[in-house]
C-alpha cells in the first residue's frame, strides 16, 4: 500500500509507547511568523478593519506560528524561519518563506479589535486533536491569549527581517521591489553622507528595495565600494538633496535602536567592535547621549578616495556641499552620526 509523504512523517510526532508526554495539556506558547491578517467577517472591509465590535459576525484572522515547545515538532524537525530570513539573499529569503509555509496556521475570531500582536511577539494558541490516533493537530490551531508583544522594532531582532518580508502575509512576493534609481540627469554639486543601519551591503539593498530607495555607493566595512547607480543619475536617497547630490552610505549600524535591549545586543555583529569601542555622543536630533559603532580606517579612507574622483568627475561638488544627512534632514535624520562627524572635515578637503 503507498504511503503518503505526510503518513510517512507523522510517527516522527507520536510516541512509541503512544502515552502523553504533554500530559494531555492544549495550550502551548506561539512566537508569531506572519501578520495577522483578516479573511472573513467584517475585518476584509478596509472600513472597518481597526472597528470591529459594531457586528455581531466574528471576524477572523489567520497567520503562522511557530509552538516554542522544545518537546513540539517545529522545534524539534523545522528550522526557525527568523534565523534562515537574515541572511541576506533571495535564495535564504525564498527559504524562509518555506520554512513559514511549513508551520502552524493559526485562526483568531474576534468581535473587538484588530489583533495588536506581530511578527516576533509570543501568544498563546490551542491544539486539537489529530488524526489518525496523532496527539495534536499541528496543521491549524486557536488563538487564545498574548503573552509578551515587542515594540516596533522588535527586540527579537532576529525576527525584524522576516516582519518585512512577510508584512501582508504568505502572499506577499518574495524579494519585490526595486531599487529607487531614476533615468533623471544628475550633475552633482555635493555629496550626502549616510549609514545604512544594517550589517552589510546586501541587507541595506534588501531594505532599500522594499523601501524604493537607494545610494548611488555603498561603502563596507572593509573598505570595498558597491556601486549601485552611477553618479550622472538621480537616485532616491534624501528629499532634500536627491537632485543635487550624490548618496553615499557606510555600511554601520548607527546607534543600533531605539530599544536598549536590542542597542546593548548589536555591538559584535556583522563585524562591528565590541561596545566599549563604540563612540559616545549625542543624537544630533535631540541631543540624546547614545553610543555609536565607530566607521573603520578602511571606510574612511575609501570615502577619501572616492569623493577624490567625484570631484574629478565633476568639478561642481564642493566642499560646503559635502552634508551629513542629519544636516540636510535636520531633527528627522540621525547619520552619520557623532562617530562619522570627526572625519568630515577630511572629506571636505577631498574635494577642495
């Protein structure tokens, strides 16, 4: 008799001894993979999305969830698609929108309110019993309770890539969007300078095209450029000079977050220092002290280099028009940074 491959997998879920191991508990803690998002009731009109209790009809809302269960099978068989989502690459983000798919659908019906809880937060959900003799139905469960939601940035940092990714939900297009570069002529008078607050070129791209933005230059860690438009074109990277100005961004992860949690967990990654490296300074929009990781050598001379050859290129650029974005966004806009500030009078003489 053929088996199926999903009969063939299910005694990985069931005990030899086909006793409880759960001891016959329902309820299991969730972290959540997708945003809730509506599929019947009241909820699918965008109207009346936010105010639900004028109906007496449910709404319902579905999204995936992983049980955090170490004895579950997600735990113990699937990866978690948090980690797979940040690495930096169609293919692992392809990856990770499978991983999702493989995991639990989880059903809310509510008269209230829109589901508060997102990617990255932990709930509390409801398993069924399975079929053919399995404990649990893994396939679907019930939402029941939050139990520790995270701020908008979330401290589950590992989850904050695969909140973008899966912000509408398993339908969304894996890796759309583009790069905010136009055929508009650019004859540069300036340069604007960013950080990209990620961990390398690529997770900026990644950004940057779901943003439908962009740098005309990366510059990493190691000193090496990555061009993504050429200079004598417009590209979307500051409102203020994107018909002026040449973007240019170093790959660094600012002052980390807004969360201190998540700020004290950053130093180390991508290649960053560790803490007691990084500058003290103020947040040039409020004058906050924040500690800020510390551009390299490498990047600085690399900058040098490359607004050395913009000039040459394009004798317009002068020194009073080489800004940090802090300058030209004032009060909205944190980079460069205090870390980067020091190096700009170098930067200015590039191009004297």
């Amino acid at each position: 008799m053929a088996v199926s491959y999903k009969e063939s997998a299910e005694h990985l879920f069931k005990l030899p001894d086909k006793k409880n191991k759960f001891k016959n508990k329902n309820s299991f803690r969730v972290k959540v993979l997708t945003h809730p998002r509506a599929f019947s009731g009241p909820a699918t009109n965008s109207g009346r999305v936010n105010t639900l209790d004028e109906s007496t009809v449910a709404s319902k809302y579905v999204f995936m969830g992983r049980v955090l269960d170490p004895d579950m099978s997600h735990h113990r068989f699937l990866q978690d698609p948090c980690d797979i989502s940040t690495r930096s690459s169609k293919e692992n983000a392809e990856h990770a929108a499978l991983l999702t798919a493989l995991h639990t659908k989880i059903i809310l019906s509510t008269k209230a309110v829109k589901p508060s809880f997102k990617v990255g937060d932990y709930i509390w959900a409801t398993a069924g019993p399975g079929d053919n003799n399995m404990i649990y139905d893994l396939q679907h469960m019930q939402f029941t309770a939050i139990d520790d939601t995270f701020p908008e940035v979330y401290s589950q940092m590992a989850c904050r890539d695969l909140a973008t990714l899966m912000k509408g939900g398993m339908d969304d297009t894996v890796g759309a969007g583009e790069l905010g570069i136009t055929d508009i002529p650019l004859d540069p008078i300036g340069v604007t300078l960013h950080y990209t607050n990620a961990g390398t070129a690529q997770d900026a791209i990644n950004t940057l095209k779901k943003q439908g933005n962009a740098y005309h230059y990366i510059i990493e860690r190691n000193g090496a450029i990555v061009t993504l438009a050429e200079p004598n074109v417009k590209v979307i990277h500051d409102p203020e000079t994107n018909s002026t100005h040449v973007g240019v961004a170093f790959s660094n992860l600012g002052y980390g977050s807004d969360i201190p949690a998540v700020a004290a967990a950053m130093p180390g990654k991508y290649g960053s220092p560790p803490i007691e490296q990084w500058i003290t300074g103020p947040d040039p929009r409020d004058g906050t002290s924040r500690k800020w990781e510390p551009y390299t050598t490498q990047q600085i001379s690399a900058a040098v280099t490359l607004l050395k050859e913009l000039k040459r290129k394009y004798p317009g650029i002068t020194a009073d028009n080489i800004k940090e974005h802090s300058e030209t966004a004032r009060g909205r806009k944190p980079d460069g940074g205090p870390a980067l500030t020091p190096h700009v009078k170098e930067f200015k003489r590039a191009v004297a």
